[in-house]
C-alpha cells in the first residue's frame, strides 16, 4: 500500500505518547507500547469515580469478515481478492489501534486520579514484570454481581425519586440523566453512519474490479489491433482511480469512527459513571436521613441512643465525604468533556477537509486525463 | 421541465448550448472512424450517432457529418441553424456519395437505395414527462406527455406534444421489433412491465408515496431513453409506426397484446421457448469469423456489465443508507447539543448536526446520481446487447431458410433426375416448375442472408462506436458529479472548524 497506508508513522506515535495532562502532578506518565491484556475488572475504592474501563475489545466483525471472505474467494478475481484482504488487515489494524489508545487512556486517568494512582493494585499492574494472572471471576462472583446490578437498579429507581437537599447536585443529577440518554443515541447512531460509510468504501473495490474486467475486454476485441485501445485505457484509468479513492473513503470512514463514535463512546461511558456516583451519593443521603430518623426514635423511646448517634454520625460523614469528592469529580468531568470534544471535533473536521481535498485532486486529475483523450 | 422531476438526471438537464464544444470533437472522430472502417459504407444514410441519453450529442452530430467541414465549423450551433445547411449543401454530398462510390464499387446499390430512402439526418429531441395517474384501483394507468421537437420535414410538424400510456410504449417496441429484428437492426429497450411497481402505483393513495414517486420517475426517464435513442436510428424514425406514435394527436388503439397475463401474453411467452429451444438444437455452422468472434465479444461484454451493474446497485444501496443513517445521526446530534450545559460545545454540537445535515443532502443526491447515471446506463446497454442478440438470432434463422431451400432444391434436383431416368415424364414439368420456384428461394434466401449480415456488421460498429462514446461521456459526466459533491464536502466541514476551534 505504500505511501498511503492506513496509518502514518506519525500519528501512532503521537497516540502512544499522548500523556493527559489532568492535575498538576504529571509525574507518572503512562504508556503503552506492546499487546494489550483483557481486563474484565478493576476493583478500586468506592468512594470515588472509577474512571469507565476499556471496553473489551471487538475483534469478531473482523473475523466475520475474514470468514465470509474466505468463502467468498471463489467469486472474486486474485486482484479483487488481495484488495479485501489487505482492506481486512487495515480494519483490524485500526481496531487494534483503537483498543490500544483506550486502554492508554484508562490507565492514565488511573495515574492521574490522586487517589487511585496510589492503590495497590495498579501499582502492581504497572510494575510487575510477569505475565498477571487476572482470575477471571467465578460464577459466584459473577452471579453474585448479577445479583448487585438488578438490586441497584431497583435501588437507582426508588433513591432517584429522592428529591435533592442541594440545589447544585439536583441540577446535576438531571443533566446528567439526560446527558447520558442523549450521548447514549448519538453514539449508536453515529456507529451506523460510519459502518455505512465503510460499506460504501468496500464496494468501491468491486465496481473497480468490474470497470477492469471491461477494459480487459476492449483490449480483446477483434477491432483493436494496437497494443491497448484507447478505450480499454480508459476503463483501466477509472478503474485505478475508483481504487484510490476507496482507499481515502475508508480512511474517512475511520477517522469518523475515531474522532466521532468513539468520542460519543467514552463520554457516554463516563456519564454514566457520573451517574453512578451521583447515585452512591443519594444512597449515602437517604442512608443519612434513615439514620437521623432512626436516632430521632431511639431518643423518643431512649432505647440504643448511642449505637444511633454513633451509626447517624457516620452516615454523615459518608454522606458529606461523596458530597465533597462528587463535586470535585464533576467538575474534573465537567472540563475534560469539553476538552475532549474540542480537540476530536476540531480533529475530526480537519480530517474531513484533508480527505476531501485529496479526493478532489484525485478526480480532478482523472477527469482531466479523460477528456485528454477524446478522440 | 427538469425541475419537476424528482429527483432530477443529471443529463436530462442539458440544454444545447453545452452541446457544441462536446459534439465539435466527438463528431471529427467519428468522422475519422467511418472513413477508416471499410464495414460502415454509408457516411450518409447511417451517420455517427452518439446513443447518448437524451438530446445530447447525437442530434448535432448527425447534421455536422452530412455538411462540409468548412460548414460544420459554423454549424456549432442550435438544431435549427445546422438543419438550414444541410439543405444548402447537397452538391457537397452528391460530390462525397460519388467519391465513397470508387471506393466500394460492390456496395453501391444498396447505399444508393439507403440514402434515398432515410437521407435524413435531421435532429429528433424527445422529452418525456409528467406522468399523471389516470383512474383508480386495479384499472388505473400511468400516461406521460410525449414532447418531441425536429427538424425533420418527413414529421408532421416541428413540435409535437401527445400523450400515451406505457402499454402504447410496449406495443410500439413490439411492432419495432418485429419490423426491423427480422432485418439485423438493433432495437433499443424498453422497460419492463413491473406488477410490483404498477400495483403501488395503482394501489397508492395520491403520488405521494416515495417508492412509487421513484419506480414512476426510473420508468419516465426510461421511456425517454427509449425514444430519443429509436429517433437516433434513422430506420427506425422512418418507421410509420414510429412516427404515428410521436405524431398522432388521438389516444392509439390500446395494445391489448402487451397485457401481462393476456392470451397473447401467453403465446408470446410460448413462442419464446420454441425459439429458445430451437436455438439450442440448430447451432449455426458459422464460416464468417467476423461473426464467431462477435457473437464471443458480445457474450463477454454482456457477462461482464451484469456483474458491474450489480456491484453499481450495491453502491446506490449503501449510499443510501448512509443518507439515512446521518440523517437520523443529525437529528440525534441536535438533540444532543440541546442537552449539553457548556454553552461554547452546546453551540459546536448543534452546528455539527447542521453540518451533517447538509451532508446527508449531498449524499441523497449522491445515490440519485449514481442510480440514474451509472446504473441506469448499465442496465440500458445490458437492453440493447439483448437486442443485439436478438438480431444475430435472426440472422440465424435466414441462414437456416436459405439452407432449407438448399435442401429442398436439391431434392427436387433428385427429384427430376430420377423422373428423367425412369422416363416418367407426365410430373416432369410440375417438378420442373417445383425447382424453378425453390431456385427462386434459395437465391432469395441467400441475398436475405446477406444483406442481414451486412447491416448486422455496420449495426454493430455503431453500436460499439456509440458504446464507447456513450460510457466514455456518461462516465466523466459521474466522476464531475462526485468532485463536486467533495467540493462541498470541504465548503461544509471548513464552515464547521472555526464553530469547532471556539469551544472555550
């Protein structure tokens, strides 16, 4: 594929040294630059946000591809073939890329969090020089999380009724719940729109091929003698043409699915977990209130006072600890949103603009060597 | 009148000023391939025709040829302008008929007899429009208005307008077929029946519905296709039916023959698998290569549009699609940059959904592109090589009545000989009459089979000359399309940037 292979040298280097610069403490910067391992869960303290895990990463549409491909070989030409495939290694390659650019970062927000850079577990991850032995979670522990989920959501429902005592968390809760719902839309949607966008480009492969098989034709034919007709010249150049710009559609194709899905990806991910912790911080309120109640009763009947005022007093604290840590977390989240959708947005219409104005050189160039050639 | 339609063909739009810098190069080339080809005789009667889409290249072209080159310089005007010439210029064509005499003694009468039979190369522009429905439920129909403009004397007047249902489009393409198939011309497509099609239409409670709004303007533009390229074959726009259904301001007698499940229908459909069994049985022993390779050229090229069309039509799907996932992904958007507190990215996101928005535009008329120029055009020429599949057919079917012949004068000949031998003289003169008359049909046959093949050999140079010309033409007129759609593309993203860098 030569100069204009899928990535430029460039750009992966820029992605596997990008450290996020979040606090003020920069001093442990995270990188990745091998093979990435499947994490299924990161346990950490609750009483923060958990920065949203990488998602496991998707490599069965390639492989689907790869299978149907395989099955397909006999109807294609050798050409159309080899073009597939090696469309299929840059899918997989961008995939890949993509997988490996949210597990960096995950991991740099982990060593950016001032709490979380501390624990135990990640330092471990970090250094530990052998392969980890992640265990993966037994059915116990994975019906047992089932389990939590259903009773949270339930939990989620009854406590979010809940009517805040802080004006500030109230609005936030809704802008979050909302917020969540609408990033959740755009993200599936914009999914679709690249998935349609990379069809296009894989069918441009075949309509390439086929203008080939034409201009195979006119060289064949009884009338033309010479050594390539002009007409078959033709074909062959339109055909050569359509080839290019597939490479660039897919590569639109890509960068859309980088700067905008994935984007729409992670902050729909992150909301949610905002959600969560606006969530944990109700629960901890209502906790906070049952426990005043409760000590109200236990000084009526002057029965267990001090077991009471013991329970309401760290429900108190609890509760104003997650106060304090949510705002902060807010508004960290806050800022790094509107960071992120500048820069992938800004990114993303530069890309456009860039892929686009070669896509014009190319046809302009084409069409003018054809109408060269009228006879 | 291009407006109206929706969504609207590129090609269609086209009005003749555009025509002449196009039709200045493409007619000397033609020119220079009819002198080099020694099968295409006739400059005159046959002149190179672009079966381009549509009032394009063609009407000019054919006018340019007949004049002088010094006239065909000022003649890159409108029709009307070139139609003036040509009656200037007979002297020049007496001296050019004389001159393509030397050069192929052996053709002369047939040429001479061909031009003074068509000798027109006047311009035909067809327009076929506003399909309105007519009736309701099961026994509605479609009519379209039929425009046809010329300079043609031998039509009625230059500007005609009739109106006809698309069963008076297939009965005419029957009775086509039937006169001039039998003779080796190609007859140029016409769309098919669709049940499914006319059933929404029927069925459709106005003209509302997208699907029937689309399968009505795919078969309005057809139908134009259709016309402007039988008006291009000057046997075919000599055709008295041809020129009644441009012509004739009454509603023709319905063509009851072309209903689908007819009687006739089902004779037609009969008679079409005797043929094809026929075909298989009695393979012709074909001695003139010319035709052996053809026949193989033709198989390929029409194997290989198939495949092409196919890949095209998964292209027109996808892009469609695509359209509807950004806009759907648009509204999305919009919605989202309502949700979004930040006022700056608030502002960013709801231009992002504009911007796709705009996108999704360009991408719908993207797909309408590449169906009515690409896909169409593919489909058409799958039609025609039907067609001239069809006239190699019946070249077949002249050469087995000449062997026939062959075979009976033979017998006959046997026949004779054997009487002669015997001394029973009493059928000698009704066998002798016998022979004489199967003589009369071998001979007949053989000229039959002859003149076939040689307006086959020159129908199929024109078409191949137009094929090239026609792909050539139609395919630059796509990739323009598709740069000016990136050129928008950059208009709309650089329009975004700045809304994009202001996020704060």
């Amino acid at each position: 594929m030569g100069d204009d292979g899928l990535f430029d040298v460039e750009d992966q280097q820029k992605a596997r040294t990008d450290s996020v610069d979040l606090s003020s403490d920069t001093s442990l910067v995270v990188d990745i630059s091998d093979a990435l391992s499947e994490r299924d869960k990161v346990k950490f303290t609750v009483h923060t946000k958990i920065p949203p895990p990488p998602p496991k990463p998707d490599f069965d549409a390639s492989r689907e591809k790869l299978q149907k491909l395989g099955e397909g070989e006999g109807t294609m030409t050798k050409e159309e073939f080899q073009k597939m495939k090696a469309e299929l290694e840059a899918e997989y390659l961008a995939t890949f890329k993509k997988t490996v650019a949210m597990h960096e970062v995950f991991l740099q927000r982990l060593a950016a969090h001032p709490t979380l850079r501390t624990d135990h577990n990640f330092r471990v991850f970090l250094e530990y020089k052998q392969a980890l032995d992640v265990r993966g979670r037994n059915k116990k522990e994975k019906f047992g999380s089932l389990v939590k989920l259903v009773t949270k959501s339930v939990d989620e429902v009854l406590v979010t009724g809940q009517k805040d005592v802080d004006p500030f968390f109230e609005r936030e809760r809704t802008f979050v719940v909302e917020y969540h719902n609408k990033v959740k839309d755009s993200t599936a949607r914009s999914d679709r729109m690249t998935r349609s966008n990379k069809q296009i480009a894989d069918t441009y492969i075949r309509v390439s091929s086929g203008l080939n098989a034409l201009a195979t034709l006119e060289k064949s034919d009884l009338d033309n003698a010479e050594a390539i007709p002009e007409s078959a010249r033709f074909f062959i150049k339109v055909s050569e043409m359509f080839e290019k710009l597939r490479k660039v559609e897919a590569r639109v194709a890509t960068d859309a699915d980088l700067k905008l899905s994935d984007l729409l990806r992670y902050y729909m991910r992150d909301t949610a977990a905002a959600k969560d912790l606006l969530y944990r911080r109700m629960r901890s309120l209502v906790n906070y209130q049952n426990a005043n109640k409760a000590l109200e009763k236990a000084r009526a009947k002057n029965k267990e006072v001090q077991q009471a005022e013991k329970n309401q007093e760290e429900a108190c604290n609890k509760f104003e600890k997650l106060s304090e840590v949510a705002k902060q977390e807010l508004t960290d989240y806050k800022t790094r949103r509107v960071a992120a959708f500048k820069k992938n947005l800004v990114e993303l219409a530069e890309l456009e603009v860039k892929h686009a104005k070669t896509q014009v050189q190319l046809l302009r160039n084409t069409i003018a060597t054809l109408k060269e050639e009228t006879p | 009148m291009a407006d109206e339609r929706e969504p609207p063909p590129l090609f269609e739009n086209e009005d003749s000023s555009e025509k002449s810098p196009l039709e200045e190069k493409t007619v000397e080339a033609d020119q220079e391939v009819n002198l080099n080809d020694d099968a295409n005789d006739d400059l005159f009667s046959d002149p190179p025709l672009l079966e381009t889409s549509p009032a394009e290249d063609k009407p000019e072209a054919e006018d340019e040829d007949e004049s002088s080159p010094a006239a065909e310089e000022s003649g890159g005007g409108g029709g009307i302008l070139d139609d003036v010439e040509v009656q200037e210029e007979p002297p020049k064509k007496e001296e050019k008929k004389e001159e393509k005499k030397e050069e192929e003694p052996e053709k002369m009468d047939e040429e001479e007899e061909e031009e003074m039979e068509s000798g027109d190369t006047f311009d035909v522009d067809i327009t076929v429009s506003d399909p309105q429905k007519v009736g309701d439920g099961m026994g509605a129909y479609m009519k379209y208005t039929v425009v046809s403009k010329t300079s043609d004397p031998s039509f009625k007047s230059s500007e005609m307008t009739v109106s006809r249902r698309f069963s008076d489009f297939l009965g005419l393409h029957q009775k086509l077929v039937a006169f001039h198939t039998t003779k080796g011309h190609i007859v140029p497509p016409v769309p098919e029946k669709s049940v499914v099609g006319m059933t929404k239409v029927k069925m459709g409670k106005g003209q509302e519905e997208n699907n029937s709004l689309e399968f009505v303007e795919k078969r309005r533009a057809s139908l134009e296709r259709f016309l402007n390229r039988s008006a291009a074959h000057p046997k075919i726009r000599a055709n008295t039916d041809f020129k009644e259904f441009l012509e004739k301001d009454e509603p023709l007698p319905k063509a009851s023959n072309t209903a689908a499940l007819s009687g006739a229908g089902m004779m037609r459909a009969f008679n079409k698998v005797m043929d094809s069994a026929s075909k298989v049985v009695s393979k012709m022993d074909e001695s003139d290569q010319w035709f052996e390779e053809k026949t193989q050229h033709i198989d390929n090229l029409d194997q290989q549009l198939k495949k092409l069309h196919t890949s095209v039509e998964n292209m027109v799907n996808h892009r469609r699609e695509l359209s509807n996932a950004t806009a759907v992904f648009a509204k999305s958007c919009a919605m989202l940059g309502n949700a979004e507190e930040h006022t700056a990215l608030s502002r960013a996101i709801s231009q992002l959904a504009e911007t796709e928005e705009n996108i999704e535009q360009l991408q719908s008329s993207q797909a309408a592109t590449d169906f009515y120029v690409l896909s169409e055009l593919l489909k058409d020429y799958i039609g025609l090589i039907a067609a001239v599949r069809e006239a190699f057919r019946e070249r077949e079917k002249t050469f087995h009545n000449w062997q026939t012949a062959q075979t009976n004068l033979a017998k006959k000949r046997e026949q004779e000989a054997k009487l002669k031998s015997t001394g029973k003289t009493e059928k000698l003169p009704q066998v002798e009459q016998e022979i004489k008359d199967w003589q009369e049909r071998v001979e007949k046959g053989q000229r039959e089979f002859e003149a076939i093949s040689k307006t086959i050999r020159r129908e199929v140079n024109r078409f191949e000359t137009n094929r090239v010309q026609d792909f050539r033409s139609v395919i630059i007129k796509y990739l323009e399309s598709l740069m000016e759609k990136q050129q928008k593309l950059i208009q709309y993203w650089e329009a975004f940037l700045p809304e994009a860098k202001a996020i704060a």
